[in-house]
C-alpha cells in the first residue's frame, strides 16, 4: 500500500553541461562519445566522463552539441580548441534558466523584463 514506508535519499548534485558549437552534419549522438575521445586523446578522457545529451541547430543553421561531462572533464575542455572531423569547436558551459528562476532573479536585482 502507499505510503506505508518513508525511504530518505540524499539529493545528488547535477553534473555540468558543455555546448560545443558548430560539430560536423556527419556527428550524431550515437558516434560522438567515441569521436570525441579518439579525436581529443591528448586531454586523456575516459569513456565514463562524457554523456552526448542532444544535437540541435541554432538560427544560422549550424549543429550545436549538448553533452553532460564531470567537474574535472570540463575543465579539461573549457578554454581549449576541440577537435572533431575536421572542424575545431568551442566548448561552453551550457546553462538552462526556467521562467520562475528569471523572474525571482529580475526581482531581486531589478534587471528590465527579459520576455
């Protein structure tokens, strides 16, 4: 019956995300975990490091990866030049702020309505 047990859990904390522009058409999300270890070898990345998220194309167009990386991943990434194909790609932090989060910050700080 529910309700019957309470299990507590200790809350787990995210991992961050990385948005790495401009990837090849060819890239998908099955292949991009193994082009990016076998192409960046120099940054010694472990398989377990990188989670391919999603692909998705900005308004010019352009192919755009979300991956899910460890803290120290991603700061073998961050600032560097990544190889895939024969593009090289920048890498960012990729943050996502829901519409409640906006508000209590344009609250807070009186920033103009960003909508």
């Amino acid at each position: 019956m529910c309700g019957e047990e309470l299990e507590a859990s200790t809350p787990r904390s995210r991992n961050p995300r990385l948005i790495i522009y401009n990837v090849p058409d060819k890239l998908n999300i099955k292949n991009a975990k193994e082009l990016i270890m076998k192409q960046n070898s120099e940054l010694c990345i472990e398989k377990e490091d990188i989670i391919p998220r999603y692909l998705f194309k900005d308004k010019r167009k352009a192919n755009n990866l979300v991956i899910e990386v460890n803290f120290m991943t991603k700061m073998k990434f961050l600032g560097k030049k990544m190889k895939l194909g024969w593009n090289m790609c920048n890498a960012n932090d990729y943050i996502t702020l829901q519409m409640q989060q906006i508000q209590r910050l344009q609250s807070g700080i009186n920033l103009p309505y960003l909508c």
